[in-house]
C-alpha cells in the first residue's frame, strides 16, 4: 500500500469523523449535566436541513452554521421544555425529538431533494498546506473541521479547567447537592442542553454543506446515534471522543475503499459496517461496568425534581 | 461592618409559614437566637425541622413570614445569599458531589477563593486550628461518612459564619465522636457564632443546648431553657404525651441457631462501597440481635449479601436454619422462611407508582396469590386490608398509591407485609428511619412480639438507643468487620461507641494501638 | 388590594387517575389543533384540509378497511413494544425486528412458491415470529451478557436489518424473471392471507392482530410475570429485592416486541403488499413506539392509538392525492403526537390553580 493511498485514506477518515465531534461533544456536555438526550439524530436532521436550505439561499456558509445551531438548538429547547420544566421522561422525549426531527426535515426538504450544493473549499494555508505529508494530513481541510478541533479544545477546557465546568459536572454528579448550594440546577441543564443541539445542528450542517453537499431525506442515516454510543465509549472524556469520532470515521470510508481493493461484497454489507462496529464497540465498553459507573455522571437520565427537597 | 450589639438577636423569626398541598409544613413559627447561643429546634419525625431550616438557608420560600438578621429585615433569596450573610449550614443528607475532590467540593460553595491551590492551603490551615484534620486533595468518595461530615463543616467554617445550622449531625458519629464534635461547637458559639441545632435526640440537646424550641405538627409548642427542663419534659412538649415504651418481656428459652453467617467476604463492587472481611456471626430463634454501627461500613453491603439480593459465590457463607443460601436469590430465601425490611423504603421495599395492595403482592405472592400464572387480586387486597388492620396503617383503602402515605405508615406497611408471613427469620434496617414516635413504638413492639412467637430477628440500625432498648445482643460493624457479639445487659453505649470506631477485638483497630491514640488525645475516625 | 389572578403550579397531593386517562386524548386533540395551523401555514384552507386529512379516508367501506389494516401491524406491534417499555426496556428495534420478519417469512413464501399446501401461511408466520425474536434476541444478550444498552444496539440492528433486507432481494430472493428489479416474485394464493370482506383489503391478518392485543392484556395486566415487569419497571431494586429475576424480564421484554414485530412484517408481504421488496415498512416501528406511549402502554389504549395513527398515515396519502400536501406532514403529526403527550402528562402529577392574590399579607 502506498504513503499516498494511507494518507488519502486518513484524510478522508478525518473527514467522515466530523459530524461525530460535532454531534458528540454536544452530547457529552449535555450528558455532563446528568441529562440524557436521546434525540440527537432528530436534531442532526432538522440542523442539517435549515444549513442546507440557508446555503441554497444565501450562499453563506456562515449563514448555513448558524441556522443550522439555532435550528438543533430550538430542536433542543422543545426537549428541555419537556425533561426540565415539565419532567418527562428523558428516553421517551429523545425518541419523539428523533421521530419528529425526521418528520420535519423531510417536510422541509421536499423542495431541495437531490439538489447539490457546491460543498465548502478547503482551506489553503500558505506553506503549512504544502509540507509534504504533514501538509494533507493536518492542512487540507475545510474551516468547520478546524472549528470542531478548536470546539474540542475548549469544551476540554471549560470542563476540566473553569468553575463553570466543575459546577457542571458537580450538577451532572449531584443535583440536589447543588440545588441546596443555591444553584439554578434546571437552569444550567437548560444551558447544556442547548449547547448539545446546537451542536448536533452543527454536525448536521457539516454533513449537507461540506461533507455531502447533496440533500438526501434522511441523510444523517444513524450518526446521530452513533454519536449517542461514541459518549460511551468514550467514558464521557472528551479526548476519546475525539478519537472514536475519527475511528468510526475511518470504518465510515472503509466501505469506499474495500471496493477499491478489488473484493467483491454486496455495498449492503459494507454499508452495514459502522453500525455493526458500534454494537461491538458498545458490547466491548459496556462490559467494563466499573469504568462507566466511574466515569458516567451520576444522575444521567433521571428526572430531577425541585421541590423534592 | 456594625458592632455587633450583644442584645440585638442574631436571626429572629416571626410567623414564618410554609404551605404543601397535603400539608402545613409550619405554621407561624416565632424564634429567637442570640449570639454565641446554641440554640435546640426539637422535635420528632416529620414535624417540619428541616423546613424552618431550608426557608432559614433559602432553599425555599416562605409563604409568610419575616427573617430579621442582626435586627434588620433579610429577604433570604438563596443559599448563597444565606451564606453571604453569615449563614452556614451542614445538612443531614450531605450536600456533596462524590466525584469531586474536598477542595473541589468547598470551592463551589464559595465566592471567591482564589486559585484551587490557594484554597487548598486554607483548608489545611482551618481544618488544624479546629481540630478537623482533612486533605483537601482526596475525592469525597473515599471518605468515611464521619469525614464527609467533616467536609461539609469546614465548609462553612471556611465563610466565618455568624449562624451555623446543623441538621441531625450526629447519626453519622460515634458516641465519642459526638463528644468531640460538642466542643469544637461549644468553641464556635464561645467566638459568637449562634448554632441551630436541630435533633430528636434529648440528651444530647440537655448536654449541648443553652436553650429549645420545640416544634410539633409544625407548629411552635413550647420555649425551654435546657438547664431548666429535664428530658422527660422535653419529650412531653415534644410528642404532647409521655415517651411510649415497649414491653419487652420475654420468654426464657434457648432457640436453634437460625441465620449463621460464616467467614463471609466480599470484595465491594466500585471505590462506593466497602468490602467485607471474614464476618462471621449467628442468630438464633427467640432473640434480636441487633448489629450497630456508623453507616457506610459496610451495612449495605452486608444486607444486600443477607437478603440475597447479591448472593455471594461461597454458598456455605450464609445457612439459614442449616442450609446453605449463599448463592441463592432474594426469593428462593424468602421461600425458606427469610422476611426483609430494607431501609430504602420507596423504590427497594415498595414500587412507589402501586396500591397498598399491589405491593402487598411484592413479596407474600407466595401465600397463594398466584395460580397457573395468573394473579388472584381479591386475595391479594385482603392481605393488604388485614396488614392495613393489624398495624394500624393509616390510609383511605388498599388501592391508594403507597406514596400517599407517610413515612411512618408506609413503614408499619411494609415491616407488617414481612411479618404477617410470619418469617422464622426477619432482618430489618433502620426500622424507624424517619418514623415518629408512635410509629416507631408500634414497630419495635412488633419485632419483639415476633421474637416472642420464636422468630429470630436482625436488627440493623444507627440508632443506639433504639439498639438498647429492644436487642438482646449486639454486633457492630466496622469498616467491613463484625465484632463478636455482647450480651446488652454485660455492656454500655460507651463500650460499642468505641467499638464503633473499629476497636473491639479482631476489629479494623488494632486495640492496643488505639489506646496509645487515645492516650495521646487523637480521635480515630 | 386588588384581587388579581394568580396561576399556581403545585404538585398534586396523588398523581390524578382522570388525568392519566385524558392526557393522550388532551394530546390528540391539541395534535389536531396543530394541524389546522400547519394547513393554514401551507396557504390551505383549514377546514378542506382537515376533513381530506382526517374525514375523507374513512368515510366509505374500503376506507375503513385500509384504517384497519394500517392498524394491525401498529396495535400488534405496540402490544408486544409495550411489554419491554413496561419493565423500562427501551427496545426501538421494531422497525428491523418487522423486516427481518418479513425477510424469513418472505424466503419461506419464495422457497415455496410452487406449492399449494395450507400450511405455507402458518409456516411464514412462524418463521417471521422466530426471525423477529432472534433479531431481538442479540440486544436482549447483549444487554444481560454484557449490559450493552439495548437503546442503541436495538437502533443500530434497524439499519443493519433494512441492509440485510436489501440486500437479499436485490441477491438471492430477487425474482428471477423480475427484469432485474429488486422485488420477489409475487405471492402465490397459499402465501397470501385471505380477505375478509369483498371490496376492501380487509385481511384476517387484522384477527390476528386482535388476538394479539387480547393476549397481551391477559399476559400484562393478569399474569404474575406481567406483575413482575411492571415492578422492574416501576423500580428495578424493588424487583430484586423480591427476588424476581430481572435477566428474564429483559428477555420476555425484548422478545415480546420482535415476535409482534415479526409477525407484522410478515403480515405485511403477506397482506397489503403480496410479495418482498427492500423497504417493507414506512416507519410502522417507530410509530408504534409512539402508538405503544399514547396508549399507555395498556393494550386496550394501545387499540385505540394505532387506529388514530392508522389514520395519519391514510391522511397523509389523501392528503397528498386530494390536495397536494406533502405526505411528510404525516411524521410531523407523529411527533407532535407524541411531544404533546408527554407534555400533558405533566398534568398527572401537577395540577394547576388559579386563585386571587387577595389575602395575600405581604
């Protein structure tokens, strides 16, 4: 195999993982909070659809990023409304912000189904983008895949290294702790929450203007919850999101590449790959009940009652 | 900053009110507490303590009412304006986030502190000058709940607070501990800070508090000056009759060994919990045993092995009435004659979304509820209607929602659906957490009354008094370890404290050295 | 002072049983209110919208017979659903569970297609039940072998089973004389299931269906097992502590959702659609997820929802046929449904009060 083929084939890995850094680092600060969202595919959809339709409009890529994280976020603000304010049942809300979102990204994209946008261009940088090697490795990418890498960075940092993000994951630990400590529990779930479905809007958006740039109904096809497991299998740490995001990237374009090689097998069973490496994936954490005990937040996914107290 | 004037009241009360859809939590609550005053809110379970406490702290909000702090009116928002103002409170059930280190945990309660290593540093310096030794760098998580109290006061003793509430303080130490906890509190109040001391315990109140206010049913029944009063008057104001006590006589037979428990191990499952070492201990028909000891020493994890809701590997670990049980589970014991009382009582002993009657299937489906698969639901709202009788639970009918009962009444519930199968052995935990008084009585008198019929019983409890007053012999557990056992009459509360703290022979604490500690003034946690 | 009105939210003293009742009729209706708006917005007119979406499908003979129809594999399948989501077993695996049902009973019908016997009906109902169960089988051992959460493992055997349904039919089950389109042969007579009342698609499917209902009544609010699930449900340690065995729960959970689900499918290419295609189902199981929460997850409700999803779906192709509404306002309707249910579920537990400030001391 040569250098070229390996390099082209992890550029294009980095790539495919995007949509999981995005979508999953939204999730994980959500889920920080002891929240569960469930409906991170219904809000990849509906964020994926409002870009796609503000780049067919506008032309503006920065427009496309912002209606799609106002658009998850709205979709994420429904879920709040429902889990924080009225204490519905998490599992149940995030499955009926799955089935509407895929509702209402369909409606939405009826106009658009099939038409292509131009995609976004990658960003050259001046002698860094040249380097042999390093360059296509680390510079030859567009602007919303440095901006996850630059989003990565600092949710690490707010988690690990600001009060704020002690305080969130004090929340996510202890509700009732921080509630008798005087803070706005349901408020700042509410702030996690919307970062995770703007977040999610963000992911979809890179899928229907960058990765994709075609408008297919029902085009996240499951990322949404593949980036449910990747918190998981990243134990809620940032770093191992990051690096299962691209891992799961890299068996996203296998199936591409297989074919390459020559083998012949039905595109169905490659198609079926990712899903089937994130059960194994899922069975292979899961195991290891300590480390999720450890690292998952306490409270995640039970409703939190005020006036318990 | 104003003088503090010695005869301006430190926080004073008037009419402060709080309204539930069920209940009246309190009702026009008038209290007074000077400087430097420990002052006693007493009363029993469920009269409203915790919420004069928390409107005090701003946790919630009054209906009515008024706060004046150092003579001028305060309108408490929140804790942190609560503690802004010098209010500091250490709460029953610990308001700390597990996952967290000391440090972490002090920090989110404060304002500013500077950096985390400078916190840490006052930390050292506080918890020194009191006496408090604590390291800031551990996850709470690892520390013993005795320590984890600790945390939760040098928290508010970092906030040099002016009021220091403490809510049921001392079900987490050992009757030595409570000693040293008193003076660290008795220095507070001597350098002016006024303590709320809220407690259903008279003696300790008698021993600590220069004054009480007594609340019953949410209302203020009385003002005392402790010195003045004795413990029965206390109690009287308090329950608005005598303390009831229970009759314990018994009948003088040698039983069979019931439950043995032999060398039993098991490694806890996370850093949470405690592992057990070697207990072993028997039971035997005709007696309570009751097993003392400071929570999370492993209690837990003891009954989960008991009841077989975790059957341990070693199957010979636990015989109950000779046969070995280890391995099997929660029902297969119960079919030999095993009856639980766990100390969760929603969500473990009862479903909280069920009927009384529901719930009474639970566990005595057995006694012919169920045939050919399906439920016979008349037989199963009998029982829970002779259980409802019999135990004097107050309800409206078998078909309410447990959840709308008390606590005491969701107990007698629950300890008479086990009893009412008349188990040949039952284990019950913290059989009055939580309960008032009246509950609490018709509970002890019936675990006695079934001793009486020739039933072994188990009794796990935090309360010692509770412990002395219907056990035959006594246990404690200590960090995993069982002690041997004493007969009640051959020891004193001053004996299993010590014991309590792991020092009795084979304990956690070597005996020997932990006389040289003692000797040298040090507290072994 | 004046006496404005206040509304005071307060936690009721008892979670309302009327109110567990009138919340999914409460979401029903506000669904319908939504509807108007959403007909109004697409520059509609409301009422001629509504009555093409929800009155004209079923206002003849073949109409009913097409709401009953849309609502069998919906009640069956949010029957046997119900049975997991009762012990808080999440499976939403439905819609694989569905084609991998109609893939085994689709073989069976191919493999046989010569044949008149009787018992090839039977047979594709047995193998779609035993195909259902064995797909839901692998989050059931996964989840008690080695607690991998049976929400995502479920969800992602969707997609794998929709592939693996493809792929056959375009491979081996694809019919031979077929000019290469990804389909079976159609269904001879003995591998169809026979209709009930001239002029309609009525099939006896729809009995099946019923019964299945009825059993999982039986099974759910009579057995001691279904005693059991509703205790792991409610809460998982109490469920323990009474020594039930929760690994048993789970797989009775899991394994009720892929037989209902199995069969369905196989009622479906043996019913309405007469032979294999690569999609065999539009979302019947994630609607049913939702049919499965509308009822209350007790079957009597669980009737009542699916002939109310039942007719989104019909309203959707009227709606689409008559008026030129896009028949993808049928999942947004789904989806407010279900929001909206939940939402008024809020009033289980709270009620709300209006009352004067008049007294008000301070």
């Amino acid at each position: 195999m040569d250098l070229s083929l390996v390099l082209h084939i992890m550029v294009a890995a980095v790539a495919a993982g995007t949509p999981f850094v995005f979508a999953a680092l939204g999730e994980l600060v959500t889920e920080k909070s002891g929240v569960l969202n469930l409906g991170v595919e219904g809000m990849m959809l509906v964020g994926a659809i409002t870009g796609f339709i503000a780049m067919a409009k506008s032309g503006s890529l920065l427009l496309a990023v912002v209606s799609g994280m106002a658009a998850g976020a709205a979709m994420a603000a429904v879920f709040g409304v429902l889990t924080l304010t009225l204490m519905a049942n998490q599992v149940a809300s995030g499955l009926a912000l799955t089935i509407f979102g895929m509702g209402l990204s369909a409606f939405l994209g009826l106009d658009y189904t099939s038409f292509a946008l131009p995609g976004v261009a990658e960003l050259h940088l001046p002698l860094l983008s040249d380097l042999p090697v390093i360059g296509p490795l680390l510079f030859s990418y567009d602007v919303l895949v440095y901006s996850s890498v630059v989003l990565f960075v600092a949710v690490s940092w707010f988690l690990y290294k600001t009060r704020a993000g002690l305080l969130l994951r004090g929340i996510g630990e202890a509700p009732e702790s921080a509630h008798a400590l005087g803070y706005n529990v349901i408020g700042i779930r509410y702030l996690a929450v919307l970062f995770g479905g703007a977040m999610a809007g963000l992911g979809g958006v890179y899928l229907s203007v960058a990765y994709t740039p075609v408008w297919v109904e029902g085009m996240v096809a499951g990322r949404g919850w593949v980036s449910l497991a990747l918190v998981v299998f990243a134990t809620w740490r940032p770093l191992r999101v990051m690096a299962g995001a691209y891992l799961f990237g890299g068996i996203t374009i296998a199936q591409f590449h297989v074919q390459g090689f020559g083998i012949e097998i039905p595109s169905q069973l490659l198609s079926m790959l990712p899903y089937i490496a994130t059960i194994i994936v899922l069975v292979v954490i899961s195991r290891d009940q300590q480390t999720i005990r450890l690292n998952s937040p306490a409270s995640l996914g039970k409703t939190y009652h005020p006036e318990n107290q | 900053m104003t003088l503090t004037n010695i005869n301006i009241p430190r926080l004073q009360l008037e009419g402060m009110t709080k309204i539930y859809p069920a209940v009246i939590a309190n009702e026009s609550i008038d209290m007074t507490i000077a400087p430097g005053e420990i002052h006693a809110v007493l009363g029993e379970n469920g009269a409203g303590k915790s919420t004069l406490m928390k409107m005090i702290y701003g946790v919630i909000k009054p209906d009515r009412g008024r706060i004046l702090w150092n003579g001028e009116p305060v309108d408490i928002t929140n804790p942190a304006h609560a503690r802004k103002l010098g209010i500091g409170m250490v709460f029953q059930h610990f308001s700390l986030f597990e996952t967290l280190s000391v440090a972490e945990n002090i920090s989110l309660a404060m304002e500013d502190y500077g950096s985390l290593d400078d916190l840490s540093r006052r930390i050292s310096e506080v918890s020194e000058e009191y006496g408090l030794p604590l390291d800031p760098g551990r996850m709470v998580h690892s520390l013993s709940v005795g320590i984890r109290q600790r945390v939760e006061i040098l928290r508010c003793l970092l906030q040099q607070p002016k009021l220091l509430i403490m809510d049921e303080p001392t079900s987490v130490l050992t009757p030595q501990a409570v000693r040293k906890m008193f003076a660290t509190l008795r220095r507070l109040a001597a350098e002016g800070c006024s303590i709320l001391y809220i407690s259903h315990k008279l003696d300790e109140i008698m021993e600590l508090c220069h004054s009480a206010t007594i609340i019953r049913g949410g209302k203020v029944t009385g003002y005392a000056v402790c010195a003045e009063e004795s413990a029965a008057s206390l109690a009287r104001m308090m329950i608005g009759r005598e303390l009831p006590t229970c009759s314990r006589k018994r009948p003088d037979v040698e039983g069979q060994e019931c439950l043995r428990v032999n060398r039993l191990c098991k490694i806890a499952a996370d850093q949470f919990g405690t592992s057990l070492e070697r207990v072993s201990f028997s039971v035997y028909s005709g007696e309570i045993v009751g097993l003392a000891g400071i929570s999370g020493n492993g209690q837990q994890e003891l009954l989960y092995a008991l009841s077989g809701e975790r059957p341990v590997a070693d199957r010979g670990a636990i015989t109950i009435d000779g046969e070995s049980v280890g391995h099997l589970n929660a029902a297969q014991r119960r079919e030999l004659g095993l009856g639980f009382v766990p100390e969760e009582r929603l969500g473990r002993g009862a479903v909280p979304g069920m009927s009384l009657s529901d719930n009474g299937i639970l566990t005595a489906h057995r006694h012919g509820m169920v045939r050919k698969g399906l439920l016979d639901f008349g037989r199963a709202k009998r029982f829970a209607q002779k259980c409802v009788t019999d135990f004097t639970v107050k309800c409206g009918s078998v078909d309410d929602l447990i959840t709308s009962l008390s606590g005491g009444n969701i107990q007698k519930f629950i300890t008479g659906r086990e009893i009412l199968q008349q188990p040949k052995l039952l284990i019950v935990s913290q059989p009055t957490w939580g309960v008032d008084i009246g509950a609490a009585n018709i509970i002890r008198q019936a675990m006695i009354d079934l001793r009486n019929n020739g039933s072994a019983v188990l009794v796990v409890s935090e309360e010692l008094d509770e412990l002395f007053e219907i056990c035959d012999r006594l246990l404690v557990i200590a960090r995993g370890r069982v002690s041997p056992s004493v007969k009640v009459e051959k020891t004193s509360k001053e004996e299993i404290g010590l014991w309590m703290s792991g020092m009795f022979p084979g304990g956690p604490v070597d005996t020997n050295k932990a006389r040289e500690l003692q000797s040298e003034g040090c507290c072994v946690d | 002072m004046r006496d404005a009105v206040l509304i005071k939210i307060e936690p009721r003293p008892e979670p309302s049983r009327v109110m567990r009742y009138c919340s999914p009729l409460l979401a029903a209706l506000l669904m319908l209110i939504s509807g108007l708006i959403i007909f109004t917005l697409l520059g509609k007119n409301p009422v001629e919208a509504f009555h093409a979406f929800f009155v004209e499908p079923i206002n003849d003979f073949y109409g009913l017979g097409e709401l009953c129809i849309k609502a069998s594999p919906l009640m069956l399948i949010g029957t046997g659903l119900a049975v997991g989501f009762r012990a808080s077993i999440w499976n939403i695996g439905a819609e694989g569970q569905l084609a991998i049902g109609a893939l085994c009973g689709g073989a069976v019908a191919v493999y046989f297609n010569q044949s008149s016997s009787g018992f090839i009906l039977p047979a594709m109902i047995s193998a779609g039940a035993v195909g259902g169960m064995l797909w839901a089988s692998i989050p059931a051992l996964l989840r008690t072998k080695f607690n991998a959460n049976e929400i995502l493992v479920s969800l992602m055997l969707n997609y794998v089973a929709i592939l693996l349904l493809a792929m056959l039919v375009h491979g081996p089950l694809r019919d031979p004389d077929g000019y290469g389109f990804p389909q079976s042969v159609l269904f001879g007579e003995s591998a169809t299931l026979p209709i009930m009342i001239e002029g309609t698609r009525l099939h006896v499917g729809v009995l099946l269906s019923l019964a299945g209902v009825v059993a999982g009544w039986v099974f759910l609010e009579k057995s001691f097992t279904g005693y059991q699930i509703r205790v792991a449900g409610g809460a998982g340690r109490a469920a323990t502590y009474a020594g039930f065995e929760y690994n048993r729960l789970i797989w009775i959970g899991l394994l009720a959702g892929g037989l209902a689900a199995g069969v369905a499918g196989v009622m479906e290419i043996a019913g309405p659609i007469g032979q294999l295609l690569p999609s065999v189902s539009p979302g019947y199981g994630y609607a049913a997820i939702i049919v499965a929460f509308v009822g209350r997850l007790h079957p009597g409700g669980i009737f009542l929802a699916s002939l109310l999803m039942a007719l989104l779906y019909l309203g959707g192709e009227s709606g689409q046929m008559n008026l030129d509404l896009p028949s993808a306002v049928t999942g947004i309707f789904q989806g407010l449904l279900l929001f909206y249910l939940l939402a008024a579920d809020f009033l289980v537990n709270y009620r709300i009060r209006t009352k004067s400030s008049q007294q008000e001391g301070n």
